[in-house]
C-alpha cells in the first residue's frame, strides 16, 4: 500500500481515498489469515458484506425500527435476509475450496475446523454454522474497528503533527536495526500506543454489541439458557 502512494507522490497533483485503502488492506489482511488467500478471491464475499453492514447501519439509525420490524418483510429485509443468504453460501464455498487448510494451524479456518477438548475432556467441534458465525464476526470485528481506528489515527496525527514527528521518530529508533515484523519490539512503542489509545477514546470504533446463546452453555459456575 505504501508503495503504491509512493508511486502517486511523483504526480504534480494527485488524491488517495486513505479510508478505502486502509479497508482495502485490512480486507486483504482478514482474509488470508482467515482462509490463506487473497483479496481477489474473495472480494465478493466482502462487498456482500460491506451492503449488510450498510443495511444495517440505517436500520438502527431509525428510532422507529423495533424489534418486531426485524421479521416482517419490508423491502430492506428482504434485501438483508438476501444478502445474508448469499454470504452464508459463499463462506460455505470457501470452507469447501479450503479444506486442506486442516493441515495448516496458521490460519484461521484450521482452527475453527479442529476438534478442541472442553471442560469435560470430550472432544468437540464447530459446525458448519458456528464457523460461519465465526467467520462473520471476525471479518466484523478486525477489518471495520481496525481500518476505522487507523483512519482516525492519522486525520490526528495530520492536525498534531509535533506527535507525528516523535511517532516517526520514535519507529525508525526501534526498527532501524530490526526488521518491521519483529512483534518483540511493539511493546517499546510507547508514543505509537498512546497515540492509538488517544485514538480511541476519542472515536471510539465500537459503540454496542449484542450476543445470542444458540445453546444452553455453563461457563464455569454459571448456566446460560438459550435464548
């Protein structure tokens, strides 16, 4: 990504959409750590899901919509119950297309595929519908929260550009010997981490979210009922 604006700087005049770049990297991201493939082959599946988070967004925008209006088949749920359907088949396509990754524990669909012990000893497994659930929410919950924190991140660091100065120098002190994957080092990024926590409390990326029990589950002492 970086490149690329590299390549753009040379323009006399020219503008980046950093907020869809920055989507656009996180997607690419998501995606092969959940399947271990590219963007490409999976752009589908996350346009389809950009569609149900705008469908949802204005949902919840209006204070008219209940929870009753949820069923009923107005023309923006049918659309949603379309959508959702379709990423529902396409996640099963990549579960099928992927079934190799099995046999490899650094990716996302591996893990969710393998069987894990519980409290009792017994060996379970996820089903089909639980690793769509979770492949769901991991897509939700890293490319959304994490593009959005760092697009604000750097419109901050644009307008306090003192802290951009001591952010930058600050890397290039830690990774001017070690290479930029080397996670050891990100602990000694401290005015990074206050950055991105300023950033947070600032705009903060999650307002709410909800859970639903599809069993009865026991966490330790307690016992949720299904709802």
């Amino acid at each position: 990504m970086l490149e690329k604006w590299e390549q753009e700087r040379g323009r006399v005049e020219f503008e980046i959409d950093v907020h869809k770049e920055l989507h656009d990297l996180l997607a690419d991201i998501i995606f092969r750590t959940a399947f271990g493939s590219r963007f490409e082959e999976g752009k589908h599946l996350f346009e389809l899901q950009e569609q149900q988070m705008h469908l949802i967004s204005e949902a919840f925008k209006k204070c008219i919509y209940s929870w009753l209006q949820r069923f009923l088949p107005t023309k923006k749920n049918r659309e949603r119950w379309r959508i959702e359907k379709e990423i529902g088949k396409s996640i099963r396509m990549l579960i099928a297309t992927n079934s190799k990754a099995k046999d490899n524990s650094e990716i996302l669909l591996s893990l969710l595929m393998s069987a894990n012990k519980n409290q009792q000893g017994e060996e379970e497994m996820f089903g089909e519908e639980d690793i769509i659930g979770e492949c769901k929410t991991f897509y939700y919950g890293g490319k959304e929260t994490t593009a959005n924190l760092l697009a604000w991140a750097l419109v901050l660091l644009s307008f306090h550009q003192e802290w951009q100065d001591k952010a930058r120098e600050e890397v290039v002190s830690i990774y001017v010997h070690n290479p930029p994957s080397a996670e050891d080092y990100l602990t000694d990024l401290k005015i990074v981490n206050m950055r991105l926590n300023e950033t947070l409390r600032l705009y903060p990326p999650v307002v709410l979210i909800t859970r639903k029990v599809c069993k009865n589950v026991k966490l330790g002492s307690l016992d949720i009922p299904e709802i």
